[in-house]
C-alpha cells in the first residue's frame, strides 16, 4: 500500500514488514495525517507478534501535527495489550528532529527499538 503525492512517499510493504517514510511531510493538523495514521495502524494490526519497521532515513522534514501523529501511533501500539508488536524506527542521525523525536517516543515505549545511522 502507498500513498503518495508530489511532496511525499508513505509505502507500506507487508511482506518484509517495513514502512516507508520518504519527502517532506508538512500537512495541515491531524485530519490531514488521518490516512497515514490508518496506514501504520493497519500495519501494526498485521505484524501482530511480529516486527514493524519504520524507515524515517529519507524524511527530511516532519511538522508538529507530523510528530504527533507518530507519537499518537506508538501510544495507541502501547494501549493495545492484544497487540504484542516490536516496532522499530529506523532514523538518520544527521537530521536533529529525527533524533529527538525518537528519544521521546522511546521515553513513551521502553521497548521501542530505535535506530540512527
């Protein structure tokens, strides 16, 4: 599955378990980041007892309603007790958001598997 727009990529590939953030995600509040939300929900309702993993390397610029929708979806990944998912975020540690973004979500899911390269 993929969403995709001339200023960003969001590409879900169930058979490896990876999503794909590429671009610039700069949309306008929480009604506008709704279809992405669904996308990373439906992908953690089906990697149920297995692995996600989130690729950020590629996004070079995220907004406030951008980070609250991701800390949105790791909040809702620890509310589901049924859903025993390991999340990894994959993160460029060149970006400054990135690394500070991560180290949050981390403080909001201890088991969180974050990775800079």
């Amino acid at each position: 599955m993929e969403i995709k727009t001339e200023k960003y990529n969001v590409i879900y590939n169930s058979e490896i378990a990876k999503m794909t953030f590429k671009g610039s995600l700069l949309l306008n509040g929480a009604k506008e980041y709704e279809p992405i939300l669904q996308l990373l929900n439906m992908a953690a309702e089906q990697q149920q007892a297995n692995t996600l993993t989130i690729e950020l390397r590629d996004l070079r610029f995220l907004n406030s309603s951008g980070i609250n929708m991701m800390t949105k979806f790791v909040i809702n990944v620890c509310d589901i007790k049924a859903l025993e998912l390991g999340l990894i975020i994959v993160g460029d540690k060149k970006i400054a958001w990135q690394e500070k973004l991560l180290k949050n979500l981390r403080r909001l899911m201890p088991s969180l598997v974050v990775k800079l390269e």
